[in-house]
C-alpha cells in the first residue's frame, strides 16, 4: 500500500514537472541562449570539432578530449538503447523529431553551463583542476548554501535515481532469453552487478575500468555502425520512417488528447535524460580540462550533445524504426523493442550484440555517475573527505545498484526523471543568471581569433570582478 502511494505520488510529480515546468523551462532558456550566443551550436560545430584534439599543458591535468570522454561515457549509456527505444513505443514515431530538437536546443545551454564550469573552476593540490555548477553558484551568488542544495540533488539523481535505472535496463535485457524464467534474474543479476561496481570504486578494478574505457568508444562505433547496417539493408523503409517522424511530431490531436504519452513530452523527457544539456552533470567534468580558453571546453561539451543524441539516439531510433517493427506501448520497457527489431534483421546475434552493449554501456555508467557524485560530496565537505566516509558511500551506492534491480519500469524511470528534473529546475535559472559571463567569454574568443590568435583567457579581459583560481 505504502509502495504504491509512493509510487503514484513520484508519478504525479513527474508528469507535472514535465507537463509544464520543465518543458518551458528548457526550451525557453535553449532558445535564449541559441539567439544570445548566434546559434553557436551550430556556427562553431566546426571549430568545437577542431578544438577537442588540443592538448592538456600540464601532466597533472587533463585535456578538452580526456574531458570529453568523461562526460561522454557518462551521458552514453542504457538511456540511448531502451530510453529511446520505449520513448518510441509510448510516443510514436513524432518522439524523435522532439529528441533531435532538445539537443540542437540544448547544445547552446551545455556550452553556456561548460565554459561558466571553466571560468569558476578551482586549483587542486595537484595542479589540476575541478569544480562544476555547485563552484560557480557559490562564486558568482555568494550562496554556498544554493550549492550544497544542488550538489545533495546531484548525488540523489546519479547514486540514486540513474544508477537505480541504468541497473534496471540491463537487467531488463535479459527477459529476451529462456533462463529469465528459471532464475531470479533481478536478484541474482542484481547482486552480481552491485559485487562488480564495488569492487570497482572501492580500488580493486582499476584495469577493468581502464578496458571498459577503451571497449565503450569502440562499442559505440560498432553501435552506430549496426544501424546503418540496418538502414541500408532496409533503404526503401527510409522516406516513409522520416515522413512517419515529423508528421507524428506535429500530430497536435495526439499529443493534447494526452500529454503525458505524447511525442513531445517522451521525446523531451527521454533526451534530456541521454544528453543531459542544461541538467549540471557535464560541468563537473568540463571544469577538469586544462585549456587556454573556457570557450574551448564550451565547445568541447556542446559537441558531447550532439555525439550522444544526434549519433547514437538517431542509431538506435534507426535500428529500430527501419527493420520494419512497428512500436508498440505493449514494448515500452524499451529492451524487448531493441531486441525483437535487430532480431528481425540479424536473427538470434541480433539480441545477443544489444545485451553486450547494454552491459558496457550501463557498467561504465555506474562508475561514471559516482565520479560526479564524489566531488560533491568533497564540495559539501568543504575538504577531500578521506578514505572511510568515502568507503561508506561507495557501499552504499552498490546496495542501491543491486535494489533498482529489483524495482518496476515506471517507477524507476519517474524516480530518475524527477531528481533529474530537480538538477535542471536549479541549474537552468542559475546559468541565465550568469549568462553574460559566458556570452562575454564567447566574445572575446571570437575576437582573439577574428585576429589570427590562439584565444588565451584572462579574467580582466571581460571585467570579471571575482577572483578566479586560474583566470586571474
């Protein structure tokens, strides 16, 4: 009974946040700043392209590209394969045309939040760098207590509500095959994964993540690669999946007849959840490079978007819509959709290559969300907490992976969506209010190389009137 009031309750609350508040909320600020910043998503693609092959000038840091990655294998993970793939079932073929939109949108919103990170970021005792939304909102407000607020939320949504679901998609993977049946697959499945992340964060893996590092780059390629497999086998599915996408985005009857499983709100909801643009994560890892200029790693980030949504949520839209499955809301866990379309056009291999995916995908996840998780806790500190508090919560995180195994689809999915949305309803206000900061900062970067320079950035150079760690 307690269980499902809670339930209900998570699900009101989603449903209202993203009925509403949040889709004004990030649209309107992903507008203002696309008009603000000259469609620089778009504009400077090109030079974001060319900047993240920079590198780092110290030993102790690391560089726009290693930034990059980070924030990369955190945003790529299960979201891209089921998120999209039950967006799809619930919303119809109109959810992807609303997931494009979020991250062109969205792109200009990640490179405002990401160059803010760099301006405000803070020296560590290695000579290298860190820092993230919690920083600049104590830096630029004056109110170290609005950033304890959004480092406490941050670590609910990562250690909480994402590694809860990134733990429930791959187990839910597993439904496909026969020994789903004969086992208790969540429980078993689940205690395993949980031993796996421990063993990970509490220093005995050190190689495994350094392999899943490397095995989760070419996974993508090899992701992508497959959907235009896909594709190709079924070019002549092609004009009508298109038209089906953006006459299902504009189908008004449908999504007002029922918002909450539209094609917009899926297609907003479960874009934001992949690419994350606007949310405050990626900052954490943006404020870590050691570039010349905040606007570099700006770039650098908003180009993160585009390679998480554009890319790899257009594979698995592809993979799924050309093989010539029909969605269905009876598939809206997202992993049977995956799994019958690649079975369709590839046999039994087709199954058996998403669940590898998903495993790397969902594992480095894990590992990825807890790095966050452990600077804002080192910034609610105040210090570099040491090895015991430090133990404490990496058990504490493996227990939760092991029970968002065991939860069910809607409430795991509203769980995340909801502390998620709680990251952007403080962040995205905070960002416009520092605007000007980072709209400064792309013109004098855009001025220093109007005059053949390799932009350098000094904090004098726009009037920032509070003293920075390395700007100054």
């Amino acid at each position: 009974m307690v269980y499902e009031a809670f339930a209900n309750l998570i699900g009101e609350i989603n449903n209202l946040m993203y009925s509403f508040v949040l889709i004004i909320l990030l649209l309107g600020v992903g507008f203002y700043f696309t008009l603000r910043t000259r469609l620089v998503q778009l504009r400077m693609l090109p030079e974001s392209i060319r900047v993240v092959g920079e590198k780092s000038g110290g030993k102790n840091s690391i560089s726009a590209f290693e930034a990059l990655m980070v924030s990369t294998a955190s945003r790529v993970g299960t979201g891209n394969i089921v998120g999209v793939a039950g967006a799809i079932c619930i919303g119809g073929y109109g959810a992807v045309f609303w997931m494009w939109l979020i991250a062109i949108i969205g792109g200009a919103s990640a490179f405002v939040e990401s160059t803010l990170a760099q301006i405000y970021k803070v020296r560590d005792k290695q000579g290298g760098s860190y820092g993230g939304p919690s920083y600049y909102i104590q830096a630029a407000l004056n109110s170290r207590l609005l950033g304890v607020i959004f480092a406490v939320v941050l670590i609910f949504t990562y250690a909480g509500g994402f590694n809860m679901l990134a733990s429930f998609n791959l187990i839910a993977t597993m439904k496909g095959y026969d020994f789903y049946q004969q086992v208790n697959v969540p429980l078993i499945g689940g205690a395993i994964l949980a031993v796996l992340v421990a063993i990970c964060i509490l220093g005995g893996g050190k190689k495994l993540v350094k392999v899943t590092g490397v095995l989760v780059p070419v996974m993508g390629v090899l992701y992508i690669l497959m959907a235009l497999v896909v594709m190709v086998i079924n070019l002549e599915l092609l004009p009508q999946v298109f038209k089906a996408i953006f006459v299902g985005a504009f189908d008004f009857e449908a999504i007002f007849g029922g918002f909450a499983g539209s094609a917009v709100m899926q297609g907003i909801k479960r874009g934001l959840f992949s690419n994350e643009a606007g949310v405050g994560s990626a900052p954490n890892a943006a404020a870590a490079a050691d570039v010349s200029h905040p606007v570099k790693q700006g770039l650098v980030q908003m180009l993160s978007v585009f390679i998480d949504t554009i890319l790899v949520c257009t594979a698995t839209a592809m993979m799924c819509l050309c093989s010539g499955v029909a969605p269905d809301p009876s598939m809206s866990d997202g992993a049977s959709y995956v799994q019958v379309a690649l079975s369709t056009v590839f046999g039994p291999v087709g199954p058996y290559f998403i669940t590898v995916a998903m495993l790397l995908f969902a594992f480095t996840t894990l590992l990825g969300n807890l790095f966050y998780c452990e600077g804002c806790l080192n910034y609610i500190a105040g210090h570099s907490l040491n090895k015991l508090p430090l133990t404490v919560f990496r058990i504490a995180a493996a227990a939760v992976v092991f029970l968002g195994a065991q939860m069910e689809l809607s409430l795991v999915w509203n769980i995340a969506e909801v502390l998620m949305g709680l990251m952007a309803l403080i962040n995205l206000p905070v960002i416009v209010r520092l605007g000007k900061t980072a709209l400064d900062c792309l013109g004098d970067y855009t001025r220093q190389k109007r005059e053949g320079h390799n932009p350098v950035f000094r904090a004098a150079s726009i009037g920032l009137k509070q003293k920075t760690d390395f700007w100054n």
